[in-house]
C-alpha cells in the first residue's frame, strides 16, 4: 500500500544526505593547502611533482570532482581548447590531432572537436560559432586549404587561434612542417645522383602543402640549372599516382620522380611495376612523409619524413602561451629530414630503350 504524501515527506526529511566533497577535504587528506589543490585542479605547473601525485591521489580516494562551472566563472576560462578539422582520414591529420589531445590533458584542458564538411570560409565562420556557443578559450585549425587569408574569415574577437599547414600569414599563428627544406632535400638528392630529368607528381592546387611543396621543387631545379616542366597533379591518393605513373612510365627521358606524398609515389611505383620499369635501376622514386608503410613499399621507399606529433604538440604549446597572455614563441616551423632508402639510385647511364 502507498503511504500518504505526509509520510513519503517525512520518510525523505530523515534519509541522509551525501554531503559533497570539497577542496578543503582534499587538501586535508593530502595534508595541504586549499591554493596547492587548486593549482593541481587547474593544471597550473609550479606545483612539485611530489606534491602534486599526493593531492591527485587524494582527489582519487574521495572521489573528488572539481566543480567546472564555477571555476569558470571565477578564472573566466573554461579549461577547453576548440580543434576545427576538415578530415579524420589522413594519417598526418590523425597524428596531429592525437598530439594536441595527449597536450592539452597534460595541461588539463579538454579538446571539442569540430569537423567540417567543406574547407570553406562559411564552414569554418559556422564552426566557430558552435565553438563560442561550447564555451571554448581557444581554437586549433587543421585545414590544409588556401582560405585563411580572405577578408570573409572573421575569427572572433579576443579568441586565440593557433593555425596549423596553411598560408595564414600574419594575422594568425602558424606552425607548420618546414615544407619547402623537405621538397628541396629530396629534389637535392636526386640531383645529386645525377638526375637531371625529374618529374613532379604533386598534390591538388587547393592544399597549401602541395603548393609550397611544388614551389620548392620547381626553385631547386632551377638553382641546379635544370628546366622543371609542368608539375602532374594527383590528389593525395595513390589511385592519382598510379594513374600519372602510366604517364610517366611510357616517357623514355624521366628518370626520377619526386612525388608530394607517399601515397602518390605508392601509386607511381605500382604503375612503373606494371609496365616492366625498373625502380631505381630506370627510375627513382622518392615521397614526402615517411608512414609507417613506407619502409616496406617495393624497393622501400626514399622519402621526407615529417614529424606530425611534434606539430600538434608545439601547436598546443604555442596556443598555451597565447592563453597566458605571452607572445608566441618564435619557433613555429617543424624541421624535416630525408629517410634514404632503395627506391632512388644513380641515374641510368644510357636513356632506357623505348617502350
């Protein structure tokens, strides 16, 4: 039978009440102060290490949640970085984003992603106004794409924006893989083994990448006093490499390639296989990246490795310092390195007999 209201009042006014933990319980139980609790809550860094794992394992013990809200409104920052993407599906994307994720919890701030559909200047203007409506204190984008510098691009007021691979400029941020040392050193190579006919596989026109990259190309041929001819433009994939790599494969002058990333010289190779040319022996191949498959491409692969954690980590270090009210720091571009492996080798003596 259901008791009266009376009693179902009555019955609630006796059941206990969970009292909430608060700072001062936990800094009891670590055996400091209330500010040192704090400071580990907020992330701040001028706590010891010591110190801060026992006010950690005091927070785990009672279960400590910190009350976000309010800390918000008492620091006017909310603890959380914006990150606008155009794709998960590119290995260099994942990477990034992973870095900058492993980052800002390790200083304690949580990332709200926001993919966009199209890298477009309305796209990323409605991605921001999703991230202002989340209450963010800064923003990373990753969009590879030649938009950043239109006038119809109005970042919010007073809101830190740390741009990752694009032609920005001044009004933002940049940090970025050193793109032209990369295209250069592998070009270099080439040149130094004494190729002269060096074809570019690059990528499409909208990505700042691939327009850097072939620029790159295009200057250290001819500061070797080479004739660079018309780039190929591939898309990124290696079906694109594949398809140019036919091309190239029924020239008999080419006797290199310098593709704008690894998969396109995947692509390149996998055609040059199928036509019986012989990689290096007729023509070398070299990539830009340096994936993980890199190494068991046939023959692996010579390539620019660029390193992706190092981007996303020093993008949050960067947007750190920006939320800090410090300039940011002057070290922004991420230097490469050249992975030399079989694919590429001395030109040929002779052009190859025509095919």
């Amino acid at each position: 039978m259901t008791p009266p209201p009376s009693e179902i009042k009555s019955a609630s006014r006796r059941a206990p009440r969970t009292r909430t933990v608060s700072m001062a319980d936990v800094a009891a139980r670590a055996g400091v102060s209330s500010q040192t609790v704090s400071r580990v809550s907020n992330g701040a860094q001028n706590v010891e290490d010591g110190t801060r794992q026992k006010v950690l394992d005091a927070m785990a013990e009672l279960d400590y949640r910190p009350n976000s809200a309010a800390r918000a409104l008492k620091t006017g920052r909310f603890r959380s970085v914006g990150v606008i993407m155009f794709t998960l599906s590119t290995l260099g994307n994942m990477r990034t984003l992973d870095a900058i994720v492993t980052a800002a919890s390790g200083a304690g701030y949580t990332i709200t992603l926001m993919p966009v559909a199209q890298p477009t200047e309305g796209e990323v203007a409605g991605a921001f106004s999703r991230l202002q409506e989340e209450a963010v204190d800064g923003v990373v984008i990753i969009i590879e794409a030649h938009m950043l510098d239109r006038a119809d691009v109005i970042i919010p007021s007073g809101l830190p924006v740390v741009i990752i691979d694009s032609d920005a400029g001044d009004p933002f941020v940049v940090v970025d893989t050193d793109q032209e040392q990369g295209t250069r050193l592998a070009t270099q190579h080439l040149i130094d083994l004494g190729h002269t006919r060096i074809v570019h596989v690059a990528g499409p026109d909208t990505s700042y990448s691939a327009t850097r990259r072939s620029a790159s190309w295009h200057a250290t041929m001819r500061d070797a006093g080479l004739e660079p001819e018309t780039p190929l433009k591939g898309d990124w994939t290696s079906a694109s490499g594949h398809r140019l790599g036919h091309a190239i494969a029924s020239r008999d002058d080419v006797t290199a390639v310098v593709a704008a990333n690894d998969q396109m010289a995947l692509g390149v190779m996998h055609a040059l296989h199928e036509r019986g040319r012989s990689i290096p022996g007729e023509i070398s191949v070299v990539g830009f990246d340096d994936t993980d498959e890199s190494g068991s491409f046939w023959p692996p692969l010579t390539t620019v490795h660029q390193d992706f954690g190092e981007i996303g980590a020093r993008s949050m270090r960067v947007l750190l310092e920006l939320l800090e009210g410090k300039p940011a720091s002057g070290d922004r571009i991420v230097p490469t390195r050249l992975v030399v492996r079989e694919s590429a080798g001395p030109a040929p003596v002779a052009p190859p007999a025509a095919r």
